[in-house]
C-alpha cells in the first residue's frame, strides 16, 4: 500500500513577507505574461523557483539561478525550515465557499498502489527534471486522490493556520501544521490503507521517479503530494473542451459527428446561446454556422468502450482529417476560438464525475489525456519539501 510519510517542510518567514504576495499557480498554468505579474509582485515569489529566468549577465543558467535564490532566501532569513517532520492539512476555499480539504505529505514513488488516473500528452520532462537536480527540492505538490474512506476526518484541521493567503482568482488557501506523534501515524496508516490516484502533476510525478532511479534510495523515494479524499464533497472537477484548427477547406464537421451522435439546433453560435450550452455542462458542438446539442447513440458508447465524453468525441476527432487539437479549460474560451475565427469548430464535454473517477481508478485503467481539470489548484509556496 502506498507509503505517506511527514517531512519538514521549508516556509517563507512570515515576519519578513506577505503569503499572498508569494504563492504562485503551478508552472504548467502560468504564460509569460503572468510569470512577468508574479516575478514584479514580490522578489521572493515562488515563480522565481518554479520558472526561473536565465542570468545572461552572469552567464549562469536557469537552474542555477533557482538553487541559487533558495539558498539566499534561507540565508536571509525569508524561507524557514521546519525543525520537525509534519503533516500539512491544506484548505481552499473558493468564493463561493466550496472547500477542497487535503494534507500534504511525502507520497511513495513508484509503488503499485500509486495510479495513474489519465494517458498523458507528450511533454518535455528534462526540465522538471533540471530544476529538481540544481535545487534538491519538491517546489510544488503532485495532486493524489485517495479511495481510503473517512480520510478527511483524520486532518480536520483546527486552531489558527500556520499560512493564509488569497490568489488571483479569490481563492483563499491555508495551510496548517501537524506532528504529534498519533495524528501523524493515524494519517500515514489510513492513507496507505487504500490506492491513490495521481490527478494532477503526472509529468512532475514521472520525473520524481527518474529522480529516485538517478539518486537511488532515500530522500528521492517519497514526493511531495497533496492527498485529497475521492469524494462528492471534496472535488470540483471541471471538463476540457476541444477546438479544432487547421481542417482542409469544406471539412463538415457536423456531418461527421453525425455519424455517432442525434444533433439537434441549439442556434447560432452566439454568446448568449453557448453561454447557455456551457453553463448548463452540455455536450455540444459548436461551429461557425451553428451549435448543436449532441446525445450519443447506444451504438456510440460501444465502439468507444467508454461513458466519458473524451473518449465519445475523439470517435469524430480521429475520423477527421489531419488537423490540431487545442484544449480549453472554459466555454468562453472554446467560443471566443470559433467565433473569432481562430479555430473551425469546438466541442463542449460535460465533466466526468467523481463516481466515473472512482470506477477507472478501481479497474486501473487510465483516463483519455485531458478529460478532467481539478480546481482550485494547490499553491506553489506554501510549503516546499526539500530533499
């Protein structure tokens, strides 16, 4: 069963800087243009350690100036270490007061009771992988959902929190410190009752596992995860929509979803009427002429060998011909592509839901690449593990 041990974390100093002023998204939701709002909100945002910037004019690379800047933040006084391996309770709260309650730990690397929960797209690991090397330390958590019944109960966090901050999207994070001997074991004990999936963080789970192979036993064995209880009341799962660019000339796209799916004239594709399709979590098509409601035939879910929406759509995507796949994480996202004529057509999914979640996880089979988007995502500087 999976292995979750506390360790002792590295925290910014909260006598020197603000939380909020600190914590950044993860690095594989961050442009360049809110890397640059980040890296100007604070000289100690974490963004400068989870995408660092090249020193041209010390000619010292990327990596490097991370390491570097750790270790100045810890000299300085900025980042502090823990004196004592810990549990950390993480809550986010979003603006509508849905919580989202897990604890961070070290997670077992490599063990068979640690899932993948979906294919992943080809993605460059070297620099994850870089980054890992130059600065010995976890920067930001891997997402894990465990199938151990009652797992919140035993983190219920209580007391002041140790760090609060707010982000950008008015999501409020906190996090809180446990390590009396009985919580600690009683946490460990239940999480390694049952398997955890990897949600969120697969590249940065598979470059942990390069990095043990490299480092061999200690330290590398274990990183730093966010375990969340698979459950109703703990998740907000988002769907990925599809847009289509690149298509020859007089491709139909409609023509070709009709073939696995009834359609049926939403209205023009208007703000107000994919306003309506997206709210409302439709499947739908939408193209320049139109949006369609879409509703898959029994004949459909067969030849997909799946109920997800991702694997229902990819049965017309793969019939069309060559042409590229961009994936969005709102409607208005997918319709500002088509309606500004950046992409030719664009599929609204539904989200899959916890109970699908569960049911792949528990036969062990991996999820289509992009079909669920968790939110809010945990944040970077919250705590750091080093190794």
């Amino acid at each position: 069963m999976p292995r979750f041990d506390p360790f002792p974390g590295l925290r910014y100093n909260r006598g020197s800087v603000r939380l909020d002023q600190v914590i950044a998204p993860p690095y594989d939701v961050i442009d360049s243009s809110e890397r640059s709002t980040l890296a100007h909100r604070s000289p100690y945002n974490s963004v400068r350690i989870e995408l660092p910037e090249a020193d041209l004019q010390r000619g010292i690379d990327r990596y490097r100036v991370a390491a570097d800047l750790l270790a100045s933040w810890m000299a300085e006084g900025v980042l502090v270490p823990d004196l004592e391996p810990a549990f950390y309770p993480y809550r986010m709260t979003s603006p509508d007061g849905r919580a989202t309650t897990g604890v961070l730990g070290a997670l077992e690397v490599g063990g068979d009771d640690v899932l993948p929960h979906e294919q992943t797209m080809p993605k460059p690991k070297s620099d994850r992988l870089d980054l890992l090397r130059a600065t010995k330390v976890n920067v930001s958590p891997i997402w894990g959902l465990s199938l151990a019944p009652g797992l919140t109960a035993t983190f219920e966090p209580a007391g002041q929190p140790a760090g609060d901050a707010v982000d950008d999207d008015g999501v409020r994070h906190q996090i809180w410190i446990v390590h009396d001997p009985a919580s600690v074991d009683e946490i460990g004990r239940v999480v390694a009752s049952a398997p955890v999936v990897v949600a969120d963080g697969h590249h940065r789970y598979e470059t942990a596992r390069t990095y043990r192979q490299e480092r061999g036993s200690g330290p590398a064995d274990l990183v730093m995860t966010l375990v969340v209880e698979l459950a109703e009341e703990q998740l907000t799962v988002g769907p990925i929509h599809r847009t289509l660019a690149g298509l020859p000339p007089g491709t139909d796209v409609r023509a070709a979803a009709e073939r696995w799916f009834d359609t049926l004239h939403a209205g023009p594709p208007t703000k107000r009427v994919v306003s309506a399709l997206g709210e409302s979590q439709s499947l739908a098509l939408l193209t320049p002429e139109g949006a369609w409601l879409l509703t898959p035939r029994p004949a459909t879910y067969e030849a997909a060998g799946s109920d997800l929406d991702s694997s229902l759509v990819d049965l017309v995507i793969d019939e069309l011909p060559p042409h590229e796949v961009e994936y969005r994480h709102s409607w208005e996202e997918a319709w500002s592509a088509v309606e500004g004529d950046e992409d030719q057509a664009g599929f609204l999914l539904r989200p899959a839901t916890v109970t699908q979640i569960a049911k792949w996880a528990a036969a062990r089979r991996r999820m289509p690449p992009k079909t669920t988007y968790f939110s809010p995502k945990p944040r970077t500087g919250m705590v750091f593990r080093p190794l």
